[in-house]
C-alpha cells in the first residue's frame, strides 16, 4: 500500500511539474503614444495614439497576441489590428533597445499624405515581470515621406 500511496503521488508531482514546465505567462499593456521623433527633426509631442497590446511568452517563445489601436502623427492616420504576430529578434548588429522584444507591425487601415504603414514594434521585456510603467517604441516608415519612432508608455491594463 505504501508503494502504490508513493507512486501516485510521485505521478500528481510529475503532472504538476509538466504542467507548469510549459505554463504560459501573458501581459496584457495600455500603450499611450507620447513623442514622434524623426532624423534631423525636433521630438514632437502626441496627443491622439493608443496601442492595446497582450503578449504571451511559453518557453522561449513570445508572440504579440493581439495589437488593436491607432495612431494620428501629423495630418496622417493608422489603424492597427493584428494578432499572433511572433517575436523577430534581432540578427544583426545590436540595436539601441536592448532588453526589448520586436515585432513586425503594418498598419491595417491608413488615412492621410501617404499611403500605408509599416515597421516594428518594440516593446520593454520587463512587461512580465513589472506592474509598473514599461517603454515600447514603434520604428516607422509611411509611405515615401514619413519615417521616424513613434516613443509609448505602456501600462498594464
């Protein structure tokens, strides 16, 4: 009987163990557009940007989720609403942000002087394991003309 007692509670260890090995941490972030900055131009503060972000990491793999939100920089408008788009990690030389996962993100929808948007998401890795503030930034290109860093503070939601 204490053979069988041992095994069956070696087995619940063992459940539990493989379960949690592979459990599944998810941040979920209001993001507020505060400043465009662009080559040889001034920041510029923004008033009207709102990025809603849930990551999810499992083992080594994180993925945005969903991203649902707009952005107004100038006279143009973006739209975004994607899901499960995976990390794309840097293979080249390191970039400034360090500690920051990266995503490919276009817009959905665009209005305005140029004709699409697209470029990467950047967003702080401590959005895990912090309740607090956490910075991501999104790197630009619309159309021929606009391209800079759209700078966001994230807050959990």
């Amino acid at each position: 009987m204490k053979s069988l007692t041992r095994s069956f509670f070696a087995l619940i260890l063992l459940l539990a163990t493989a379960h949690s090995y592979g459990a599944e941490k998810t941040a979920r972030r209001i993001c507020t557009a505060k400043l465009f900055r662009s080559n040889g131009v001034e920041a510029m503060p923004l008033e009207n940007g709102l990025l809603y972000l849930t990551v999810s990491k499992t083992d080594d793999k994180v993925t945005l989720t969903k991203v649902v939100g707009h952005l107004l920089i100038e006279d143009y408008y973006a739209i975004f609403n994607g899901e499960n788009l995976p990390e794309k990690p840097y293979v080249r030389a390191p970039s400034q942000y360090t500690n920051h996962y990266r995503f490919s993100l276009t817009a959905t929808e665009t209005a305005g002087s140029e004709s699409g948007m697209w470029g990467h998401l950047i967003v702080n890795k401590d959005l895990f394991e912090s309740n607090g503030r956490v910075d991501a930034h999104y790197v630009l290109q619309a159309g021929d003309h606009l391209g800079g860093t759209v700078d966001l503070e994230c807050d959990q939601d």
